[in-house]
C-alpha cells in the first residue's frame, strides 16, 4: 500500500488520467460514480489540462512526455487528487539517483533541498499504483533513501468537511449519543412520525422517503411542485441524518422509519421566508399531514438582527398550533429544533438561536467540550459535532463524513422523532424537557448546556412517562 | 533585496535538528492543519508578481491603507518550496533563558521560547513525511534564512499576558502572535509546486523589502474577536496533524490577572529529527 509518512494513503482509484488534451471533459452529469462531486472537485484538474476516462487511454504508459496518472478519492480528506507517476526521493549526501536499481524518466532534482529529487517511474501496463509501490520499496531497500509517491492535490471541499469514512465509522456511527441501544429498547425507528427539515435544497433521493416537499418564496405562495426544489447538498445531508433509510449504502438516520417533510427556502434565507416555512411545515395548506418535529441548520441572513417578531411568532405559533389533529383538547404542539451558530462564541442576545422556545442544538467534541460552536443564554444541549452523512448526487449514493452544528440538530430531531413515535402524544414542551433532562451532563466549563445527547436514555425517560 | 515572510494563524513550524531548541536546523517547513473553517494563504502584493500561470487566481482583497494585495488559496497549491536564489547561509533561531516568562527587553520578542512546542500543547509528535503529511492542508519548505517570534500578545495594558500550560507541568509562558521568515541581500524569491508551478517569483536587485504572508486564519472575522479569552481552545485544531499525548486537550489558559484583548489563531514548534524514522526530539523540561 502507498504510503506518505508512514500513513497508508488509502487512495479510491476512479479514473485514468492524462495531460495531453485528449479525452472528454467530465462534466457533473458524469460524475455520479464519482460519489459526492461538484464541477468545482475536478475543475482545476481539467483547467490544468488534465482529462479523465474510465478506460486506460491509448497511450497510458510511462516514459513518453504524456503526462499519466490515476483520479482518486483521498484517504483522509475529501476531494480528489491524482497519483501520478512520478516519486519523490530524498537520497543520502553523494548517491545518484540513477544508480538505485529503479527504471526512471525524466529525473529532475528539486531546487529547495539538493538531496531531493522529482523522478519519472518508467513502466507499462495500467497498474500505476503497482509500478509506483514497486518502485518505492526498490528505492528504500537502500540505506537512507526515502521515498513517497507524488500526489497533484485539489482539497476543494476542505474547509467544509471531514474525511472519508471506514466501516468501522459507519459501524460506530451512532455510539456517541447510544441510537442503537435506543432503537432496541423503543422497538421503532419513528414510525409514524412526520419530521420536516427547512434548508436551501434538497436532492430528492430514493433514500428518503418524502411525504411531502415544498419550495417557499419569500414573497408568494409556496410551490409544491418537486421540480422547484434544487439539489442542495447541505439540505440533503440534514435531512439524511434524521430520515435516511437503509438503501445502497447503510447509513441509515436517527430515525429512517419517519415521513419526512423536505422546505425548500430561497437561498437569501430571511427571516420572512424562515418563518414562512415553519408556519408550512407545522400548519400546512390542504391535506398534507403537519410536521410533529421541525429542524432547521440555517442561519437567518440578517443574523446581526434580532429575531424578527414575524419569526418568533411562527415558532409560537408552531409550539401553539402544531400537531392539532390528533384529537387531543389543544395542539401538542411541534417542536423546532435549530442549529447554533458555528462558531465558539456566547450566543448573541435576541437572536433565533437565544430565542427560549427554539431548542437550540451545539455541537460537542468526542470529550462532551462545545469549543467550535456556541455557548451561554439560549444553547439547550449539544449533539456530536461530526456525523457521516448521506451524500446524494443524481442517482447514486455516497457517504462523507461532515461536522458542524449543522450536523448537530438533526441529530437531535431525529431522537425527538424516535420519542414521539412511542409516546405520540406528548407535547412539544414536554418533549424538548425529556431530551434536555436525559442529557449527559458536561463539566460546567463545557458550556455545554444540558449536555450531551442521550438517544437511550430519552427513550428510556419517555417510555416511563404514560402513553 | 529583503524578503520577510510573516507565517501566521493555527500553522506548525517543523525544524529538522537533534538539538530540542534548534539555532541552526537543518530543514524548516511551515505545515498547515486542516483545521475546521480556516483557509490557508498566501498574500503578496500582486506589483511584485503578476502571475503568468492562466490556473493561478488569487483573490484581490485590499488592506486598511488601501493597498491591494493578491491572496492566493492553497486548495490547489498545498506543497510549495520556497527558495532565495543565492545560498543564504544558514538557519538561525535565537532562544532565551526557557525559566523566563515573558520578554524583559523588545529585542527578547524575537526568541522561539514564545512558540509553543507541540509536547508543550499536549500532542504527540507526527510523521514528517516528504511531501504532504497526513491531515496537513498546506506546506511550505522555507530556504535558509533568519526565523523569530513576533508580536508576543500584550493586554489593553500593554503587558505581557502569560499563559500556563497544563500539559507542561504547568510552565507558564509568554505566546507570540506571528512567526516570521527573513532573508537578506538577495536577488531571487521563488514559491514554486514541486513540479515548477511557480505561485510567486520575483527577480530584481534593490535594497527593498518584499513582503509575503502564508496564513492559516478563520474564513470570517468571529464576531467575539475582540472579547477577552481564557484559554487558547482553538490550537486543539492541531489534533488534526498530531494525535493529543493522554485523548483530551487541555489548552493553555490565561494565568495573568489581566485579560487578552482579542483571541489568537497562533503557530506551534515541532521538532523532528530525521524524515526517515519519524521519532520527534525529546523536549527539555521546563518549568514554570
């Protein structure tokens, strides 16, 4: 296996590459297979001449002036880069290169160290990462000689994601907040339960299973239609950790058995659309069933403004109204869970996020600390700050593995879902209570509200309270 | 020609040497984490290098004395070496007494005590690897050249704050904001890929300094940035390079009675001997 600085690289070969111009462009409707992809993941490769094909072209092989190398997924970040078929070697003071035993190219040494070198590994055949890997060991068979394979990075989504996910993180994928003990003991994974989540977008997948959807202008009445909903990878991922279900990949949601409810809000996400969309997806128009749980990862727009009255009226109003139809004397209400600002700051006073009726959803560390989200008047609990997500482009599915308290509060709608599939007729209230009581109580310095979110022991809290 | 390199934000500074307080490593490179929201950059005065290269597309964004300045994102260039044209000589770093807190005399700024190493941190040393290291986002191999601390980070009284170090056995010590690259009487500045992709190159002989930053700062201003901060929280990021020595991070707190006027995205120290076995310098003891 290749590996840089002992770390094994791991790397998911997708594709043939090579520099010459030959070879159609991927576009993003051929990426699919790709797994999560955006035009913008492979844009600077094919800006920097680089084209792609999923058979090896005419003239993949070493030692020509064609440029060669493999596409791959990157082990520990996502994004791409392409192994090339080149290796870097750092030689011990008077070795040459070229008397190491090893068939090379095009040698060249590098500027900013004397004892490095750039070499070109000659080979034929497709299997790039065999050639280098061969290459490699031949090279530090001898005494002081170091070598790695060189990488062309592009980490385009660095800044908004983790890393790829093993299967012993699809397996643990639950463990911090107990879900799967918490599925066992509430014997339902959110049967009946209708869980709407308000974002930019959604992709409409198979994995979902979607009662209804809606797309909300902030002037205008609301469309249904699904064509007016946008393939919005955030939206996607929110409402994936409440409701995905077990399909092509198995990561399921908190809850995989509940209906979802898929707002789309428009991308200037005011507090007038937001509002507009929770007072839907609590009290909708016409038959469609109302949302018993409602979650929203988004960030009002005017977030240095305090929460607008017509905002705050809409969460009231779903506290007041939501659930009405169950037959009981007064609405249950519907619950709306929200996601805390991103950032480790003390909550701003009168925003949506401090607003008391919002439960507001941080997001922990592995150790119960909330250092990357916020703290102080309004934060209710936390939930982990990392979670693999289903990531959905097209047809196809992928995992990825995401952090922020965007992640977070769907985490926590989801047990809410769980809760209300066993005690249907619990209030909004009562609900919010139970989970922030069932918390797993922080160090007082972790800011961490409540705690930490406990799936097991809310359920096990909700189970002792009468139907 | 002089240049001055500022390396600044959540970043590693990486010396190959024996000697735990290197004065004259043999190889330094700036790594930069992966860190959660934060962007690594490289800012130049864009008169100094109008890029030839059609992919390179450095932002304009312009400073408070309205200079404009090019801000390359490394999201594309992550492995970049540095060179100065002519031999410069060595490395040199200037350490102090480690028992000193704080730096009793302006000129005391400029030594590395103020960069906290990595065991100092509570982290565990990494693989120095070749090219990129594991959970790096950017790298930058400096050519031979002075390095030293700056801005140590003073309160509204323009005191030293002092920091105690949990994972140090509580060592208490002075943080510098910014660590800086200088190479004097030179006639070449070049950041190249390893495959020649040079992202700034400059070529001229004058007694002017050119000036060039690599950052590793949070995408947006935080809008607490100016409040007082307890402890420095934000360098457990670095977890992203290196493992944390015994699983939790205890971040070096505010000791002094006074309070920071803002909160630091600062540089650690890593000290590594060879590329090939990977085992980092045991650190001297310190004490508080």
């Amino acid at each position: 296996m290749l590996r840089i600085g002992g770390v094994p690289l791991n790397l998911n070969l997708v594709r043939f590459g090579v520099r010459t111009g030959i070879g159609p462009r991927i576009d993003t409707d051929a990426t699919d297979d790709l797994g999560v992809c955006e035009a913008r993941d492979l844009d600077a490769f094919q800006q920097a001449g680089w084209r792609f094909s999923e058979t090896p072209p005419p003239d993949f092989h070493g030692g020509s002036d064609v440029e060669i190398g493999r596409l791959a997924r990157y082990s520990e970040k996502r994004g791409f880069v392409i192994l090339t078929d080149r290796v870097l070697v750092r030689l011990p003071d008077d070795v040459d290169v070229r008397s190491l035993g090893v068939a090379f190219g095009r040698v060249d040494r590098l500027p900013f160290r004397a004892v490095f070198y750039d070499a070109q590994v000659e080979f034929s055949g497709a299997d790039l990462e065999t050639a280098i890997e061969s290459a490699i060991a031949a090279l530090q068979s001898h005494p002081g000689v170091v070598a790695e394979p060189v990488l062309i990075y592009n980490f385009v989504h660095r800044l908004t994601s983790g890393g790829t996910v093993s299967p012993e993180a699809i397996e643990s994928q639950w463990e911090a907040i107990h879900l799967r003990d918490a599925w066992r003991v509430a014997s339902t994974k959110g049967k009946g339960v209708y869980a709407a989540v308000i974002d930019l977008g959604f992709h409409l997948d198979s994995q979902l299973a979607i009662e209804w959807c809606a797309f909300v202008p902030e002037k205008g009445n609301p469309s249904y239609a699904q064509t007016d909903i946008q393939p919005v990878y955030h939206g996607t991922l929110c409402a994936g950790l409440i409701g995905a279900r077990p399909g092509e990949i198995n990561v399921t949601g908190a809850a995989p058995d509940v209906k979802l409810i898929l707002i789309a809000v428009e991308k200037v996400t005011t507090q007038i659309a937001i509002a507009n969309a929770i007072r839907l997806a609590a009290v909708p128009e016409g038959n469609r069933p109302g949302a018993d749980v409602i979650s929203c990862s988004l960030a009002p727009c005017e977030r240095a403004m305090e929460v607008s009255s017509l905002l705050r009226t809409a969460v009231d109003d779903a506290l007041a109204s939501g659930r009405g139809n169950l037959g009981t004397p007064q609405p249950l209400g519907t619950a709306v869970f929200w996601a805390d600002v991103d950032q480790p700051i003390a909550i701003p006073p009168g925003t949506i996020e401090e607003y008391g009726p919002v439960v507001c959803v941080g997001a922990s560390e592995d150790d119960g600390w909330n250092r990357f989200s916020g703290y102080g008047n309004g934060l209710d609990f936390l939930a982990p700050r990392q979670a693999i997500v289903l990531g959905v482009m097209g047809s196809s599915a992928a995992r990825t593995l995401e952090t922020g308290t965007s992640v977070a509060a769907p985490q926590a709608a989801g047990v809410a879902a769980l809760v209300l599939s066993t005690r249907p007729r619990m209030k909004a209230t009562d609900l919010a209570a139970l989970i922030a009581n069932a918390c797993d109580r922080q160090d007082a310095r972790a800011n961490a509200g409540s705690g930490v979110l406990n799936a097991l022991k809310t359920v096990t809290d909700a189970l002792q309270v009468p139907p | 020609m002089k240049v001055i390199l500022t390396i600044s934000g959540l970043s590693v500074l990486a010396c190959q040497s024996r000697n735990p307080r290197p004065t004259t490593p043999d190889a330094v490179d700036v790594i930069i984490p992966d860190a959660h929201r934060h962007r690594p950059r490289l800012t130049y005065c864009p008169e100094d290098f109008a890029q030839p290269d059609k992919r390179l597309k450095p932002e304009m964004v312009v400073g408070t004395s309205g200079q404009r300045l090019a801000c390359l994102d490394l999201s594309f260039w992550p492995l970049l070496a540095m060179t100065v044209g002519a031999d410069a000589g060595e490395f040199s770093m200037t350490w102090g007494d480690p028992k000193q807190p704080t730096p009793t005399y302006p000129d005391d700024e400029r030594w590395m005590n103020w960069v906290p190493t990595l065991q100092e941190l509570g982290f565990d040393p990494f693989p120095m690897p070749l090219g990129l290291p594991n959970g790096a986002s950017a790298r930058l191999t400096l050519p031979k050249g002075q390095i030293y601390s700056r801005n140590v980070v003073l309160d509204k009284e323009r005191n030293y704050v002092q920091w105690k170090f949990p994972s140090a056995s509580g060592l208490i010590k002075s943080v510098a904001n910014e660590i800086v690259y200088t190479a004097d009487r030179i006639t070449e500045v070049t950041i190249a890929t390893p495959d020649g992709v040079q992202v700034f190159y400059v070529n001229e002989r004058s007694t002017r300094s050119l000036l060039l930053s690599i950052s590793n700062d949070l995408e947006t201003v935080p809008s607490d940035y100016n409040d007082p901060l307890q402890s420095l929280d934000h360098l457990k990021h670095l977890s992203e390079l290196a493992k944390i020595h015994d699983g939790v991070f205890k971040p070096p707190v505010r000791y002094s009675p006074v309070r920071t006027a803002r909160p630091i995205c600062n540089q650690a120290l890593f000290v590594y001997d060879t590329v090939s076995n990977m085992s980092a310098v045991a650190p001297e003891s310190c004490c508080a």
